[in-house]
C-alpha cells in the first residue's frame, strides 16, 4: 500500500466531475445545491457521473440545510435509489438538538446502506462534544472517514484538534480516517502530513472562480502535486 494521500474534491455535475478527475482527484464527493453547504443530488445527475469517470463517487445523503435529519424515510428512500443505480459509498450526518449524534436517524439510513462505506461529515464540527460523538457512532457498520476541519470555523482554528485526534488513531471511536475539508489551504498541508493526516477535502479550492464556476483540473493538479 502506497502512503499516497486522498484527494477528494466536491462534484456538482459531470464538467466538475471530468476536471477532477483530469487533474488527478482520487475520489468525489457528489452534492447539489452548495447555498445549503451540499444536498443529495438527483440520482440522474449521480448516473451521469457514474458514466463519465471511473474514481471512487461519495454521495451527499442531507435534504435540508442544517444538521438536523429532518424527514428520515426521504433520506432512507434516496439511498435506496441511488442504491439501485449503483452508488456504493455515502456521506451523511445528524445532529440532535442538543448537538449529540442523531443515532436512531443515522442507524435508519445506515440500514439501507447494506454495509457501504461512509463518511460522517462536518456535523462534528458542530457537535456538543466530539468525543462522545466518536464513541457513539464507533459501532455503525461502515464508517470510516471523518470529513472535519476541527472546529466549526475551519481548519486554521481547528489545527490543534485535528492533530490530536491523528494522534489517537488506535483508541475506540479513534479508528476511522480524518478528511480534512473546510477552509483547507495548500498552507495547512505540511503541518497536517507531518502530523500523519493523508485525506484531504476540497471544494472552493478547486474552483478559481468561485461556486458559480467549474472546477478547474489546474486547481486540482495544483493540490495533487502539493500532496505528492
């Protein structure tokens, strides 16, 4: 096994997805609407995609802006969908509102899952206590990447954490894989690698002119090479 770091970049369409992929993304992470930081896309626009590249596709399970679950059965009825249209790894995670884990929606919608890996987003960010969080979710069959940036403002506020949880990679609720994403920047990268993080997580990053442009296989290649 190669220490080569994963670089997964955000996908709204099949011109991001092929520009990610160009520029040497390993995997995407696939969202609509980035007004409400990135819902569950239409199961067409994951089958188009789907047909375009051949790098691994995480798809957003959310259907409403925040961190609540909102309405679980259209969250388990879009992951059998897109179950049936061959999608095999997700991104999902539900806060209450006292901002602990939101186990019974994580475990209804994990259910339809039927063992596919996963990441717990950003919501840990948002989380009351993200250790407890970690130990709660640590039994859920297929979760192996935590997409954080250690603090709710970003990466350069959530440093510190980010690496003391790589630190602490053997200890229960400590065994799934940090993605670092949220105000990542090519800046951050030495610190985080010497720290032992190896997945890293962009979105505007990728996009030289903002969220109403294309991503940009330069961007990409840009991080790729950082990462190498």
């Amino acid at each position: 096994m190669s220490n080569r770091a994963l670089l997964e970049v955000i996908a709204l369409d099949v011109e991001d997805a092929v520009a990610a992929q160009a520029g040497g993304a390993d995997r995407l992470e696939l969202v609509t609407d980035m007004a409400a930081d990135g819902l569950t896309p239409p199961r067409e626009t994951f089958a188009a995609i789907r047909a375009a590249v051949d790098i691994p596709l995480r798809v957003m399970l959310r259907k409403t802006d925040g961190f609540a679950a909102d309405d679980v059965s259209a969250l388990a009825r879009a992951a059998r969908e897109l179950r049936a249209e061959g999608a095999r790894e997700f991104v999902l995670g539900f806060l209450d509102a006292d901002g602990a884990p939101d186990l019974a929606a994580v475990e209804a919608v994990v259910a339809e899952l039927d063992g596919c890996r996963w990441t717990f987003h950003r919501a840990i960010d948002r989380a009351a206590d993200r250790d407890q969080l970690r130990k709660a979710l640590a039994d859920v069959p297929g979760l192996d990447t935590y997409l954080t940036a250690g603090a709710a403002a970003g990466v350069e506020a959530g440093l510190p954490v980010l690496l003391a949880e790589a630190g602490r990679g053997g200890e229960p609720g400590y065994g799934a894989r940090i993605l670092v994403g949220g105000g990542l920047t090519l800046a951050h990268l030495p610190v985080l690698r010497a720290g032992g993080i190896d997945a890293f997580h962009i979105g505007g990053a990728a996009r030289p002119s903002g969220w109403g442009g294309p991503v940009s296989a330069a961007a990409v290649a840009q991080w790729r090479t950082a990462l190498s």
